[in-house]
C-alpha cells in the first residue's frame, strides 16, 4: 500500500470537501428559508395577527445566528488550547507527578511515543464517566492534547496502550488537526440546532418553564409558549435532523482514509502489528455499543480511533470509521491465527503446563524437556510454509509476498522460498516435520491451524491443498483433522 500517495490524496480530497461543505451550507440557507416560511405560515392560523414574512426573517436569523455562535464557540475554545478544549467535553487532566499505577504507565507511554514521532510530549487528560476504549487527539497543531477514556487505562495492556497513543500521535504527524479542527467547528454548529430542537421538546412534554432557558424568553403566556415551543421543537429537530445527517456524510469523507494512513504510522511507531489489531478487535467486539456515551458524542466521534463503522441509515456508506476486520486485515493479516496461538499459551500457562517463561512469539519444548525458542525451528517452518503456500496455484511473485507474510508471524529473519518445482522438495518438508515434532502440542496444533488459514484465504481449498494439509496434520498432530 502507497500510504505516502494515500496521504497526498486524503489531503486533496479534504479540501475538496471543505468547498463541497461551503457549497452545501449555502444550499442549506436556501432550504432553511423555504422550511421557516411554511412554519410561519402554519403559526398564523393560530395567531393571525403575526406576519409570515417576518417570522420567516426571524427564524432564518436566529437559526443562523445559533449556528454561528456555537461555531464561534468552538472555535474560541480550540484557541485557547486543546488541554482547555478537552476540558470543556469533560475530561481531568493526569498529573505526572502524582499519577501511580497504570496512569502512570499511560504517562511513560505517551512521553515514548514523542520520541517515536519526534513530537512534542502531549499533556493527558482521561474522560472518567467513559467505560469504553477510545482516544483522541484535540486542539491546534501547536498546542495538542491527548484525551483516552477511562477504559483504555483499566482494559488495555501495555502494548495495546502504546498503540492507542501512537496512533493518536499519528493523526498528529499526517498533519490531521488542522482539518479535524474544522470539522470540529462545523459540527459544534450543525448539532447545537438539533440539541437546541430536543432540548425545547424536553420543555414542552413536561410542560414547564423551568425546565428549558429557551422556554424563559417566550414569556407569561403559558398555553401559547408551549405550542410555540413544541412546534418550534419539531421545525428544529426536523432540520437539525438534516444538518446532522450532512454531518454524517461530511464525518464519513474525512475520516476513513485519515483513520488508515493514522495505523499505518501507529505501527512505524510501535514497531508491533499485534498492539494496534488486538485494540480494534477488543474495542468492536459489541457492535452495538457507542463508541462514546458523552452528550458531545456527534461532534467527536470522527476524532476517535474507534468510531461507528455502520450508519444507522445507510450502513458502512455514511460510517466515519472503516470497518474494524478492514482494518485489522491490514495491519496484522493473520491476526486471528496469532489470537489463537496466545489463548493457548494463556491457557497453558493459567494451568501450570508449561511454567517456562516464554517470549511472545511461541515456545515449545524439546525431547530433552528444554524450552525451545521459535527461532530454532524458523527453517523448518519455512519449509512447511513455501510448500503450503506453492500449492495454491498462485504465479511466482504472489507466492513469494504470500510466504513473507506467513513467515512474519514467526519471525522477521529472511528465508528463501522453496518452490514445488525444486528437486528434493518432498524430502525436504519431511525433514522438517520431523524437527517440528519436537514442538509442544498447544504450538504443533497452532501451526495446523495456521496452514488450515492460509489454505481458506482465497476461499478456494483445491484436492491437492487438501491432502497436503492432512498429510502434514497427520504427522504432527496424529490422529486429528485438520479440515
């Protein structure tokens, strides 16, 4: 993948976008114009000494105005700093000196990957009321803020934490800010509208004053001021149901290249492919879940490193966040392969199997009962590997990228494919089964699985993939299949 060209166009196409915003809100005034004359209209049956041109002009008046104020708003407060910012949408900053434990940790991490980016060190601050696992990045490009919810501290490992971090430094580094900024500004507008529509509705059901400040300047009128409110309620949820939903179209835009240039630096920084997949994995495990339960959730969604990747009127088409099994594919292709080698190592470990410390690729155990690293058995695997992957069918330079990725998940040493083609390659495979029997059970089975994948990956498992797998399963794991 091109990320530099993917970063040049993602740049074009937000700008782009900016013109196409520009555009549309000028189309939107339009609609806005046409909608508050139906309302006036509608309002003067019931008061008929109010004239319909008037309220038109003062409800386009004031609905822009709101909308420009809550931009101003915003944009005031991304000047004053993103540690300000930050505050505002609710989040305590960590303090370094007095932060123990995994706050701590979450401290050192953040200082690490300022080096890693060549950044600046980012103040942190924690949105406590968050459960789940998200981060975001906040305010100019000169004077950032890191925010993490609650739940990156309390679910997350190390690695997983120094990959929600580097990610975030990425959207820093691709020169994100300034543009998410924007956006920023503009939906603190377009969702005041809705806000202020639900908020006057909220009045109205419970027909008292005291309830909304908007219902305060309607005066002492309290029948008449509860069907202004209730129908100027319903005229602001209808548009502001509109310009939420051209936010969602303008999120979706922005957001998804910027979300995978961001993971491809993330794992630049970290050097770990495993960190930044498991988070997504764990992060997307209940669909159904808000990616943020804050008020401020539609304004800040497009930031998070896990957002919605399914609209809820049009799917994936209008989701601000690409898929999270999209994303994982690209960041660790056989993720799921290395998910099930570490739950059996977590299992063995959890029941005294195997009380050798391993490291984090896989171990295994030799005759004479020693701990054997994955690097003694590195040969071998790629026997067995170039022979798997040779009898897909693909030409020479598919099988060769097929094998460098198999091969990166036991190591990042260089070995030489073998084709079928070769002289001895029959030979050669059952001598390297016959190493790899001194493997572990737990690992030997891991392998199996790890072939059974390779062999399903372009959903076609040929006669002879088949009968390789088995012949292989047999030698290794006897007595069990394999497919």
């Amino acid at each position: 993948m091109n990320f530099f060209g993917l970063q040049d166009t993602a740049r074009r196409n937000s700008l782009i976008l900016l013109g196409v915003f520009s555009a549309a809100m000028l189309v939107f005034g339009w609609f806005i114009s046409k909608l508050a004359l139906v309302f006036a209209k509608l309002l003067s049956f019931g008061y008929p000494s109010i004239e319909p041109q008037w309220v038109q002009i003062s409800i386009v008046s004031l609905t822009w105005g709101y909308i420009l104020y809550k931009c101003y708003e915003r944009h005031r407060d991304i000047n004053y700093g993103g540690g300000v910012l930050a505050e505002v949408f609710g989040a305590e900053q960590l303090d370094d000196s007095t932060a123990t434990g995994k706050e701590r940790e979450l401290t050192h991490i953040v200082a690490e990957m300022a080096v890693a980016s060549s950044e600046n060190p980012l103040p942190c601050f924690v949105l406590r009321n968050e459960p789940g696992i998200n981060a975001f990045v906040l305010g100019k490009q000169d004077n950032p803020a890191l925010v993490v919810t609650q739940g990156v501290i309390n679910e997350l490992d190390r690695d997983e934490t120094s990959a929600v971090v580097a990610h975030e430094y990425a959207h820093i580094a691709n020169q994100d800010l300034k543009l998410n900024m924007r956006m920023l500004v503009a939906l603190g507008g377009l969702n005041a509208i809705n806000e202020l529509g639900e908020s006057l509705l909220d009045g109205a059901s419970d027909n008292t004053h005291r309830e909304s400040s908007a219902l305060s300047m309607l005066g002492d009128n309290h029948s008449g001021g509860f069907i202004i409110a209730f129908v100027a309620g319903i005229f602001l949820c209808f548009l502001g149901f509109i310009l939420v939903l051209f936010g969602d179209i303008i999120k979706a835009g922005f957001s998804r290249k910027r979300e995978l240039l961001a993971d491809a630096k993330a794992v630049q920084y970290t050097r770990d492919t495993w960190g930044l997949a498991s988070v997504l994995d764990t992060s997307s495990n209940d669909p159904k879940k808000p990616s943020l339960d804050s008020v401020y959730a539609g304004e800040l969604e497009h930031l998070c490193i896990k957002g919605p990747w399914k609209h809820k009127l049009f799917s994936g088409w209008l989701a601000n966040h690409p898929a999270p099994d999209a994303r994982i594919s690209l960041i660790e292709p056989h993720f799921l392969v290395k998910k099930r080698s570490r739950a059996r190592r977590d299992s063995e470990e959890e029941t005294g199997k195997n009380n050798s410390k391993r490291s984090q690729g896989s171990m295994s155990v030799g005759a004479a009962g020693m701990a054997l690293p994955v690097e003694t058995f590195e040969k071998e695997l790629s026997v067995v590997l170039s022979v798997m992957v040779g009898m897909a069918g693909y030409n020479d330079e598919k099988t060769r990228v097929n094998f460098n990725n198999a091969m990166r998940c036991y190591t990042h040493n260089e070995y030489p494919l073998l084709l079928k083609s070769e002289k001895g390659t029959r030979q050669k495979l059952d001598q390297a089964l016959d190493q790899l029997q001194n493997q572990s059970p737990a690992q030997k089975q891991a392998l199996v699985d790890h072939l059974q994948e390779l062999m399903l990956h372009d959903g076609i498992s040929a006669p002879e993939e088949e009968s390789l797998l088995a012949y292989i399963s047999e030698r290794l794991v006897p007595g069990d299949k394999a497919a």
